[in-house]
C-alpha cells in the first residue's frame, strides 16, 4: 500500500533540520527508515537532496533519480507515483519559501 507523505511545509521542517544537525558536525550523520527503505523514506532522501544540493540536483526528479541508482531500482519501483507528484509538490513548495525569502 501506498501510504502518505508528510505534508509540504513538515518535509520542509525534516530538511532543515537534517540540515542544522549536519551542519553542526561533519561526521554527524542522518538515518531515514521505513518498513521497505522505498516510497516514503526515498521521497524524503530525495527531497532533502534537492533541499540541500540544489545545484547538484537541479530538480526533485534529478534527485528521485539518484536515490534510485543508490537503491539500484527503476524509479517506478521505487516511489508510487502519488509520492513521486508529492516530490515535486515539495521542491515548488520550497522555490516559493526561497523567493519569498530572498524577495520580501
């Protein structure tokens, strides 16, 4: 089963908390579990990716793309197409925050 992603505007929270505890320490790491590793923990690997790299992962698909190589899956085994249009519900959601940032 398909089971739901966190809303936007929490996954946006997850990012920039992984974020702050990254940058904290070099060696700190993250750990994302779910019962399979797919669907919803790749989604959010993806997005923070896309959050934390963006100019590595120019978009959430680029991302999607490559924590599917990591998990050598297709990409449709990988996330179910409702979390997939999450995926890219977030990064629109995470270009708003940043121009409404950058432009106040």
């Amino acid at each position: 089963p398909c089971f739901p992603s966190l809303p936007a505007h929490r996954m946006l929270g997850l990012c920039k908390s992984v974020h702050s505890w990254k940058g904290i320490d070099s060696s700190h790491v993250a750990v994302l579990q779910c019962r399979t590793g797919r669907g919803r923990s790749s989604a959010a690997a993806a997005c923070y990716l896309h959050y934390s790299q963006p100019n590595v992962y120019k978009n959430v698909e680029a991302a999607l793309r490559y924590v599917a190589s990591v998990r050598d899956l297709p990409l449709r085994k990988l996330v179910h197409p409702t979390q997939a249009r999450f995926c890219r519900y977030f990064e629109e959601h995470v270009i708003r925050t940043r121009q409404a940032i950058a432009f106040p």
